[in-house]
C-alpha cells in the first residue's frame, strides 16, 4: 500500500479558481503530467494528486467547459468511448473492485471540462469509498516520479490492447 502525505486544500483551491488552466496549460507544454495517451482531441494523464493509486483524468485538448453543453453528440460519444477504454486499461494495471467515472469542476474552478477515472482498490471499507475515496483533504499518495512514470506507461501498454497507441 502507499503512503499518504498532507495536501493544502486552500493552495490547490487558490490555484483552480485564481491561476491560468491547468489543462490548457499542460496542452501548451507548460504543465508536466505523466502522460498516458494523447491524440487530436484528448489527452489523458495521471493526477499530480491522487487519492488512490491510478487516479486519472481524460480531457479535451480544446477548452471546453461543460461536460454536455459544449458537445455535439458524436463528439461526446467520441470521448465516452475513449473513457471506456482508459477504465478498461486501468482495470487491467491496478487492482480494482469499481471504477469511478465523473466530471468535477465548476465555472469557480478547473473550469476546463474533464473527467475522473479513479480504481477503488479491493478491500476498502464501505465508509472510505466513493466520495469519501476521493476527499484530498485527507491526504494525497505519496507516489516518486519514477512509481508515477512507470504507471502511466503500463496504462499506456494496456492501451495499446485496446487498438489506441
């Protein structure tokens, strides 16, 4: 199992509703993540601050702000069947009883539209799950560079079975 180390809610808060988009960013080469797949239209990528192990996050390479809103239909379907195939990698790499799917943000913060991929780990008591799994005041994994780029290429390789590269 991993460690967890505290997490400042206030300066992450700060941040999302304060400083420039953290996607945009990345997409722009200026906001490093462990990458797992990207194409035209998406990029999918680790979390710097996962609550559990494989945390990751499926967004749009355009900034777009509502998970529906700013979608045609096919393009939706389009990222939904791209989300199915990274929850499909990730069950596959890290052990998991459930995957949680969701879209979190708001127009006060990370107002750039993405979505959570998240693996409960077997195990965990019904009290630490869904919300509860993903509360970041109770501490982020503790996870080194190295444990994080390791990850994101498995994710990949099991991508690679899914016919995405």
């Amino acid at each position: 199992m991993f460690r967890s180390q505290p997490f400042d809610v206030r300066a992450y808060e700060k941040r999302s509703k304060e400083g420039p988009c953290f996607i945009c960013e990345l997409v722009a080469g200026n906001n490093p993540h462990h990458m797992i797949y990207e194409d035209q239209t998406a990029v999918v990528f680790l979390s710097k601050y996962p609550s559990l192990y494989g945390y990751t996050l499926v967004a749009p390479r355009e900034h777009r702000e509502q998970a529906t809103g700013d979608f045609t239909l096919e393009e939706y379907l389009t990222f939904q069947w791209l989300i199915y195939h990274v929850a499909e990698a990730l069950r596959h790499v890290v052990p998991t009883e459930r995957i949680y799917i969701l879209t979190l943000g708001s127009q006060q913060g990370n107002r750039h539209v993405h979505w959570h991929l998240v693996p409960l780990p077997p195990g965990v008591p019904y009290e630490q799950q869904q919300t509860a799994a993903l509360d970041i005041s109770r501490g982020v994994l503790a996870l080194s560079d190295e444990e994080m780029a390791s990850l994101a290429q498995a994710i990949h390789q099991e991508l690679k079975q899914h016919d995405l590269s």
